[in-house]
C-alpha cells in the first residue's frame, strides 16, 4: 500500500497569471518577463487551516492601505489595486545606462507578498494578546468569482494601538544637497551607448472586484514571501532553441560513430596509429 505524507511545510504562496485563462507565468530565478501593455493578475493560496493577511506591493509601494485576507484553502486572483480598483497593467519605456538610472529604477516591476498568519486566541497565548496588532479588515463581494476575496489593514511597520487611533512610525528623512560649500563631492555618472527597456505596475482599465470589511487579527510577524521581479521581454536571456539543440545533439553522434568506425579500422591494422590519431583529433575538433 502506497504511504502518503503530510507536507508540513506549506506555506502561502503568490504568482503571476494571465487574466484569460489564469494559467501561471513562467518565473526563472525570480524574474518573470511581459510585454509592453500587458494585463495580469496575481494569484494567492493559501494552504493553512487559517486565514493568512497578505502584504501587496508593487514597484516598492503597497497597493492599498490595506491587505488581503485569503481564507484556509483559497484561491484568490486579484486584478487590480485594492484602493481606486484599476487594474494591474506592464508598461515598458527606455532608460540610459547610467547607475543613476539603474538606481531610480531598481524597483521597477517589483512585486512583494508578506504572509501573516490569523492571531488566533488559546489558553495558552491568551496573555499575550493583549500586546496584539489590532485591525480592521474587509472582503470581497462574492459575486466577483468562486473565489471570495478578503482584504484588511497590513502595514508591517504600523503601530496600531486602538481600532480608531494609528500611529506610524517612518522613521527620520534627511536629504543632503550638493553644492560648493559641501565637501561631499557628487558621485560620477556612468552612461552606456544602448538605452535599457525597463517597465513598471501601471494602472489600467477600472475592475470590476469589490470589496467589504471583516474583522480578524493577525500575527506581527510574516511568515512566508514570494518576490518576483517583472522585467520586458527584451531583457530575456537568449535561449536555445529545441530543434538547434536536436541538430547538434544528432551531430556528436555522427562524429562519435565515426571515430567508432576509425577504432576498428586501426584495431584491424589497416589504419595505422599516427593516421588514426589524426582523424581522431580532426573529428573531436567539430564537436
């Protein structure tokens, strides 16, 4: 009898998908590649047996003030920004090959999804809620998809001390200008010949998703995310096409049988080893 083990690690994960058939985006070493204008939306599971509050952004800015409840087993596809409900749209532009400009635009296409699993009260962690992160939550109107979609306040940096009162903490911004009092002296500007494609989360066209509120707590700590970089089709890596690769397969192993070939006239005398040893080197040369 086949056994079947549990699989204790699981966790909540996000992707990538077409709006049309929800089929996943292919993401090699974390980076995923569109078209200019491209829609898509973002899929989220969550494999607990509780609900997990899921931390959105894109570009380095959260989508809403808010977050995204998925529900133990759900599948959500969201299309849109939780807070105007535009929908998520690629657009690619060009850059110079400066490090000032590859700075600027580091976060371009940059999506991050923090999990927090849902706060849920024992007697054996009862105490320590009262020191609990307290938020205020919302979900989806059911009529969207089979998929309810549940939503409420993240932020991982907020303190939130009541449900009514916020306080949040940036912490100090200071900005130093350059100028010829200053003895900083102004980094140098590289620039490349070529500009670079880069592209960024847009807002489209106005979805049709809704949302409502619902109120649970979670935990102050995530405890799973996905990062994706999305970047324009023209900076992906050139591959190898299937049948180039069937052509030079096919012709090692001609040049392999030949030498075969060569071995046996040589072992039966009739090539000797200064003309084998020739061939031989002349055949491996084409590999």
């Amino acid at each position: 009898m086949a056994k079947i083990f549990a699989n204790i690690n699981k966790k909540p994960g996000a992707w990538i998908v077409d709006p049309e058939d929800k089929g996943r985006k292919s993401i090699k070493s974390g980076k995923c590649f569109l078209k200019n204008n491209s829609y898509f939306e973002i899929e989220l599971f969550n494999p607990l047996s509780v609900s997990v509050l899921s931390d959105i952004k894109l570009n380095g800015q959260s989508i809403s003030k808010t977050g995204l409840v998925v529900k133990p087993g759900q599948r959500v596809y969201l299309d849109c920004f939780i807070d105007d409900k535009k929908k998520f749209i690629f657009s690619t532009y060009d850059i110079d090959g400066s490090q000032e400009s590859l700075d600027a635009t580091e976060k371009n296409g940059l999506l991050e999804v923090f999990f927090y699993k849902e706060d849920v009260i024992t007697l054996s962690n009862w105490k320590s809620n009262f020191d609990k992160v307290i938020v205020e939550k919302w979900y989806v109107y059911p009529n969207y998809n089979p998929y309810n979609i549940w939503h409420g306040i993240t932020p991982p940096n907020f303190n939130i001390t009541s449900s009514n009162s916020t306080t949040t903490n940036f912490g100090n911004v200071s900005n130093s200008l350059y100028s010829s009092n200053s003895s900083i002296t102004p980094p140098r500007v590289k620039y490349s010949n070529s500009p670079i494609e880069t592209g960024r989360v847009e807002r489209g066209e106005a979805s049709k998703q809704q949302f409502t509120k619902v109120d649970m707590d979670f935990e102050k700590n995530y405890i799973s995310s996905t990062i994706i970089q999305i970047l324009p089709e023209s900076r992906k890596p050139a591959e190898v096409s299937a049948k180039l690769r069937d052509h030079s397969k096919s012709e090692s192993d001609e040049v392999l049988e030949l030498i075969q070939k060569l071995s046996d006239l040589h072992k039966s005398g009739i090539l000797t080893d200064e003309e084998f040893s020739e061939k031989k080197t002349e055949l491996l040369s084409k590999i």
